[in-house]
C-alpha cells in the first residue's frame, strides 16, 4: 500500500510521459538518476538539457524543450527519507508539477518514488481536508481523477510539506517527506515562461 499524506499545509512531481486515465496514454519515462534535474529533466523531456530558470526554496524551475516542443516543470527532492528495514538502496525521489502547452497539459502533479512500486498497491493524497485518489505505476505516483488536479495544486500551494508512504515490490517501506516552500513561487514563473 502507498499512502501520500500532506501536513497541515502540502505536496508535488510531474513527469512528461506519465499516462492519465481518459487522456492518450504514453510509456512513463524511468526514474531519473541521481544526477538531478539534468536527469529529471531527460526523463520528463525526452532527454533534453532543461534550463533552471529559478530556485524558489526548495523548487527549482526548469524548461527544456525535447523534439521542439516546450516542457516546464518544478522539481524538489525530499528533505528527509527514511527505510524500514533501513539502508536498503534506491533511486532518489521526486516530486514533480509540470506543464507541456503543446499537450494541453498543465500543471500535472507526479512523484518519482526512487523504486519499483507493489503490484497493485492503492494511494491517496490528502491535503487542505480533501483526500485525492491516486494510482501507482511503475516507480511512479499520479492523480485518479484528473478533473481533480487543479484543485489539488491549489491546496498544494498553500501547504507546507508532503508526506510519501510507499511499499517497493520487495516489501521495503518508505518515508519521504518533501518541504512545499517555494512551490508557488516556482510555479508563478513556469505560468510566466511556458505559454505555447
């Protein structure tokens, strides 16, 4: 079981190739290496360099534009992490809120858990007093209910950090809690910078 639970205030991650249910679904791309947001950045864009266009607290604001088309996105790792048993490996994590105009995608909150995820395993994020279906895949995290997404990024903007509670297909659990300072911030200037 997975569960993302937000503190009194947050949460965040999104990633170019994550399929939606009711939207034409591609290939999630692979968890990015250690490396960044260079590697973030490829795994989200299709492996184009992105450009920081600005730190705000703990969220950078990349652009890269793979095969010509614009894609945005914030990107945080979590200020702390923790494994049960502990010091089992993994890839780092994420937490992704990106845009790709070109798609009419906007906005679209996806978390990189570091590892292969349970078969199966259920989530829910809960944030500003409303609780979010969310739907596992691979390494990776995303809304249920799309209609929902904006109205979570809302809440999400207000809150100040996330909770992530996941169980890898081996039956390692983990805790990864990620700060939400500077979220909106990073978000204000990728609405100023991806428009088509």
């Amino acid at each position: 079981m997975v569960t993302v639970v937000c503190g009194a205030t947050s949460l965040a991650h999104a990633q170019a190739a994550a399929p939606k249910p009711g939207k034409e679904a591609a290939k999630p791309a692979p968890a990015p290496a250690p490396k960044g947001a260079a590697a973030a950045a490829a795994a989200a864009g299709g492996g184009a360099e992105p450009t920081l266009i600005g730190q705000f607290g703990t969220w950078g604001a990349y652009t890269a534009a793979p095969n010509g088309k614009k894609v945005c996105f914030a990107l945080a790792k979590p200020s702390s992490s923790k494994t049960n048993p502990p010091n089992r490996p993994r890839d780092p994590a994420y937490a992704f809120i990106s845009t790709r105009p070109a798609e009419k995608v906007f906005n679209e909150v996806s978390i990189m858990i570091g590892y292969a995820l349970k078969p199966g395993s259920e989530s829910s994020l809960e944030v500003g007093g409303a609780s979010y279906a969310m739907y596992t895949q691979g390494d990776g995290l995303w809304i249920k209910n799309a209609a929902e997404e904006e109205r979570m990024v809302e809440a999400l903007r207000k809150s100040a950090d996330v909770t992530v509670k996941g169980v890898s297909a081996k039956g390692t659990e983990t805790t990864d809690t990620f700060s939400l300072k500077g979220l909106s911030q990073a978000l204000d200037r990728l609405a100023q910078d991806c428009r088509r």
